[in-house]
C-alpha cells in the first residue's frame, strides 16, 4: 500500500530521529514505484528470476550481511562485497532506497523508513507489472521455496506450492525441497504441478541406474525464439542435509554431463540457453567458465543479492551470471534482443535489472493476499504468539555469527545447560527491528525444518576442532566446487582464531572456554541442533527458544561471538 502525505512526513522524522539523513526527493520518487518499477521493455526474449524465497509469503525486514568474504581468486568480486565496497563497486549512491536494498548499512532506521520487503501478494503485483511489458515472459523459481515458515512445515510445503501456482511460476529447481523427502517431492511435481510448473534438475539421478529423477531442461518458443531453460539442484543436498530423506537420489556438479545437456537444446535448435541453477555463485562462475553455450545462469543458494551481472569468458564465448537474493526481497529481470528471421538467433545485446521488493512501493495482489490469509488463518493465534520483546537487532547472514544466531546459541547453552552450543550455518531467517517484538512465527522463521532435533553430546576438543576445521573448508575453500553450502558454524561458549588463506586443518588455532585453552584430550558438553545423522532425538530447537524467550521476556542486544580474524584487514568482503 502506497503512503499518503501525512504518513510520508511521519516516517521523515521518524528516520530524522533515529539519526539516518533520508533525501525527501528520493523517498517521493520511489513512493509512487516510478524510479524502480518503470522497466521498459527491451528486446524479445524475457526472463523473471526469484529465489530462496524460504516460504515468506508476507512481507519481512531482511539485513544484508556485513561479513561475506572472498578468497584467494574471489576477494574482491561479486557476491564478495558488503557495505561500501559493495555501493562503490555498482555506482550506488550511498542512504538511498538501493542502498537500503542490497546492503546492511544504516538497517534498522532504514527499514523503518522504507518498510518491508517482498511478500507474495506484492510480488504478484510486480510479476504481472513486467509481464504485461514482455509478452511470452518466463518466471523461474530457483527452489528453497517450500521450505523457511511454519505454515510450510505444517502444510509439507503445500502453502508455497499453491502460491507459486498462483503466481504464475513457470519453471522451477530445487534443494531444501528435497528435506520434506523423495516421496513429497515427487508427489508434488507429478500430481500439483502437472500441466502447470516444470521442475527441472538435470544432475538429480537415481543411485542404482543414474537415470533422471526429473526432467533436465525445457524447449520453449518465445517470440519467434526457441529457448531452453536447463535445472541444477543444489549438488551437495545429501552432505549438507540428511541423506535418509532422498536415499535414493544423487546429486553433484557434473560440468561433462551440463555441456551434454546445453549441446542437446542447442542441437534442438534453442538460440537461447539459460540455467537455472542453484548452486551458489562462486559455483556457478566457475561453471561458467567451464561449459560453453550457456547465455546466462540465474543462480541462487548463497542468497547474494548482486545489482549486476558477473560477465564470464569461456572458450566459446561468454555467460552472464546472476544472483538474485533471497527472502522474496528481489526479482531478477533479463531481457534480450535476439535476431529472427533468415539467419537469425544471435543476441545482440542484453539488460538486466534487480529490482527490491518494496510492499510500501506495490499495491497487494488481492486474490493473492486472500489466498495467504486463508492458509495462515487457522494458525494466526499460535503464529502471533508474542513471546519476549527484543531491544536489539535480531538478523542472521554473515560468514561467521549473526544476533538471531546467537540468541539460538545463548537459548541452548541455558536450557540444554551445555558447555558450548553450534547451530548450523544457515542462511535463510527474517529481521526483527529493536523494540520489536518476538512471536513465535519469527522463532519459526529461524528453525523450521524437517530435522530439528537437538542435542547434548559429549565431545573432546581433538573433535570440536576437527568439526570447525571441516565446516571452515567447506566455506573457505580455493575451489568453488569443493564450497558445499552454508556459512560457518555458529559458537557459543568458547573462543577461537580463524584464518582462512591457512590450509586445510591449520585454519583453526587458540580455541579456548573461559579463557583456558580447549584441551583436545578433554570432555565437553556441546548442544546442537539439526543433526543429519539417522535416527537423531530431541526436543525440537523452537521448543529449546521459545521456552527460553518465555523465561526471558525482554532480550537484551546479542553480543556476537565471532572469531578473530587473520589476514583479512582490507578484503571488502567484511566491514
């Protein structure tokens, strides 16, 4: 819903107060949605890109983190960039509303300038906005979508599958997906999405004969253009997540059989060759070097909102390479011009636009809005459920902590009454702004998966090293296909050192509990929580918080128990 003047003047000093300097002519501008959302149309061939959505169908505050660092060959390159380095790296002027959009700088009083993003029903408002400019226009879905609420959990993904429909979703691949289990999955795709949504994912294959579990690409004509659209699942599903769910399936990157698929669209007569992919930026910019004849890859997984394109050269040309955010918070618009007619079929030329999803900017589609209200309905009580006010930021995204991170942390060391905590590196979890406060549907937010059991185990140091040396490769790593997804685990109770240029199993050193220095012979109590392992117990992690909360009622500001660093001053990769 669009502000009038008196709500217009209201948020001016209200971000006047909260010290964050608004320029009153760019709020005015891009109240009326002119300076964002008027995208004419270019070209002939039109994509629409959302990902990593993580079940959010209302709008919600999102922090970009202030901590993703690049490595080796990747400091200093998208998705690399936070802060600063990122608004110098793209010409954004700083304290505007893309500003707000793709970095974490002045957050809290921003997002009360400038309101919530995403949100179904305004998505659907921007969705039929650019389909109405470029006709044929595809909408691709890049998966983590049935998975991230409570009302996902609870319904098996079934609220996300009807609002994708709703939508429009055209084509769509997958990862969390895969954690509700082979059989849903399936079920899905054959009986909901029959006759109305492809999903695609060309390196799924069954363990026993390695055929295709679906289909790997789809032939589309679009304005006298064939295009194909090729699928690639997240490649690490049955290492990052529980392999019991999906037995019967492998994963991976398999560069060979990618190169096999864009040659069989291509010997079917595609002048266009897109993936939709979802394997995390840095994987797909080293595909993109790899496999030739791919025009794009609109990528998602590492939930990188990038402003613009990352252009690849490869021995047969060239491949633009895309993130398009998370949460609902961006839609990805890439148009071409392609050539028709006798000879035709060349690109002459390409744009690309990452819009921010502002609720305040985009009137809510009204049959959508009707439809999430009528699933969330019989669960509105316990979804409102206020559990403790927060006088803090609350976010999760960074490389090594984030406070709603730490407040899972704090939670277990106190109830499970552990020595030291770990919660997985996730990334997906909504904001909450200071004096907000903390219903249970935000504790749902941060938790919700199919194996949340957690845990109060035994554990030497040689292992608590051995775990944060394993987690700390897979993040840091030189090679992007050796990167299995996640950020590093997050620490509570005891201190460490990183460095991440170190080798493999050096990168880790002083870790110490209560100033003393971990002994690798010695016994530790640790709580966890999301354990892949078969025939895990325990009490579910949101029992573990929201009893917590319920005991606390007022929440400090979270002190992040973060590492120190070595050998990272100056990389733009942290603020």
């Amino acid at each position: 819903m669009s502000m009038n003047r008196r709500e217009f003047l209201q948020i001016l000093a209200a971000a006047s107060a909260a010290g964050f300097a608004l320029d009153a002519r760019e709020l005015l501008a891009a109240q009326g949605g002119s300076r964002l959302y008027d995208l004419p149309r270019f070209g002939n061939v039109h994509f629409l890109h959302f990902t990593d959505c993580h079940a959010q169908l209302l709008p919600i505050h999102f922090r970009e983190p202030n901590v993703n660092l690049g490595i080796g060959a990747a400091q200093g390159k998208a998705p690399h960039l936070v802060g600063e380095h990122l608004l110098k790296a793209f010409n954004i002027p700083p304290r505007t509303i893309e500003a707000h959009a793709f970095t974490y700088l002045d957050f809290a009083a921003a997002a009360q300038a400038y309101g919530k993003v995403g949100g179904f029903a305004h998505l659907a408002t921007l969705v039929k906005r650019l389909r109405a400019a470029r006709p044929g226009a595809l909408l691709l879905d890049g998966g983590d979508t049935w998975q991230g609420s409570a009302t996902a959990l609870w319904t098996k993904g079934q609220d996300m599958v009807d609002a994708c429909k709703r939508l429009g979703v055209d084509i769509m691949t997958g990862h969390w997906e895969f954690t509700l289990g082979a059989d849903r999955v399936k079920e899905i795709v054959e009986k909901d999405f029959a006759g109305k949504i492809e999903f695609l994912a060309q390196n799924v294959k069954t363990t026993d004969f390695g055929d295709p579990v679906f289909k790997p690409y789809a032939m589309r004509e679009m304005n006298g253009v064939p295009v194909a659209v090729i699928g690639q699942g997240f490649p690490y599903t049955p290492i990052a997540n529980p392999r019991y769910l999906i037995p019967d399936w492998t994963m991976g990157i398999q560069d060979e059989e990618m190169q096999k698929v864009v040659n069989e669209a291509r010997g079917k007569g595609a002048k266009v060759v897109v993936v939709l992919s979802h394997n995390g930026m840095d994987v797909d910019l080293k595909m993109a070097s790899r496999v030739t004849g791919i025009d794009a890859i609109l990528g998602g997984h590492t939930h990188d909102g990038v402003p613009a394109p990352s252009v690849v050269k490869n021995a047969g040309g060239r491949t633009l390479v895309m993130n398009s955010g998370s949460n609902g918070k961006f839609l990805s618009v890439l148009d071409f011009d392609v050539s028709v007619g006798k000879g035709g079929g060349k690109i002459r030329d390409f744009r690309y636009k990452l819009l921010p999803v502002f609720s305040n900017l985009l009137p809510a589609d009204k049959a959508m809005a009707a439809a999430i209200d009528q699933v969330r309905a019989p669960h509105r009580a316990k979804l409102e459920e206020k559990l403790a006010v927060s006088e803090g930021l609350l976010y999760r995204r960074g490389n090594f902590n984030g406070s709603w991170d730490q407040l899972i942390l704090d939670a277990m060391l106190e109830v499970k009454g552990a020595q030291i905590a770990f919660s997985p590196g996730f990334r997906w979890g909504t904001s909450i702004l200071p004096g907000q406060a903390i219903t249970f549907e935000h504790v749902m937010d941060q938790t919700a998966i199919t194996y949340p059991y957690s845990t109060l185990t035994d554990m030497s140091g040689a292992t608590i090293k051995d775990i944060l040396e394993d987690v700390c490769d897979n993040l840091f790593n030189a090679d992007p296909y050796k990167q299995q997804g996640g950020d590093m685990v997050r620490v509570g109770g005891m201190s460490y050192t990183c460095d991440p240029n170190a080798a493999m199993g050096s990168r880790i050193r002083d870790m110490r509990l209560d100033g003393k220095p971990i002994e690798a012979g010695k016994t530790y109590k640790v709580a966890g929580w999301a354990p892949v392992a078969e025939g895990a117990q325990g009490e579910p992690i949101w029992d573990v918080v929201t009893k917590w909360l319920r005991d606390k009622k007022v929440v400090t500001p979270r002190q992040l128990n973060e590492p120190k660093l070595i050998g990272m001053a100056g990389n733009p990769g942290i603020a």
